[in-house]
C-alpha cells in the first residue's frame, strides 16, 4: 500500500513540474513568435509556434500525472480502509 500512495505523490509532483517547464516554454515561444512576427524573421517566428506546441503538449502531460496521482492516492486510500476493516473483523 506506501508503494502505490508512495509513486502517486511521485506522479503528482512530476506532473506539477511538467506544467512548470511546459509553460515556461509556452511563455519563451510566445516571446520568440511575437519577436520573430515583429522583425520579420519567419524562422524565429515558426519557432516560437514550435515552442509553444511543445509547452502546451507539456502542459497536457502534466495534467494527465496529476489526475493519474489523484486516482492512485484514492486507490491506496481505498485498501488502506478495507485492510483496516478486515483487521478490525480478527
């Protein structure tokens, strides 16, 4: 049971971090995109749009670990409580 609570708070705390690093890129793609539009230069432009794909793709990651820590959390939850009733049954 600590192994599944365990890799859940794993899984959540890595989530979090995507969504740090995703919007961060999302943020470093919309300045690259806004510069390169302003200056002509279509090559940056295109990589801030690049840029900005990633981060939100990043962002979407995270989102899923996070959901995916919370239904492992309630999981372990779940067994702890019925392991704590069927110790209470002997």
């Amino acid at each position: 049971m600590m192994g599944l609570a365990l890799s859940a708070a794993g899984a959540q705390a890595q989530g979090t971090l995507d969504k740090i690093e995703g919007t961060a890129t999302e943020l470093k793609g919309a300045a690259k995109d806004a510069v390169g539009t302003a200056t002509g230069d279509t090559k940056l432009e295109w990589s801030g749009k690049v840029d900005k794909v990633d981060g939100a793709a990043q962002n979407a990651v995270g989102d899923l670990m996070n959901t995916a820590g919370a239904v492992d959390a309630k999981a372990a939850g779940l067994f702890t409580r019925l392991g704590n009733y069927l110790a209470g049954c002997f």
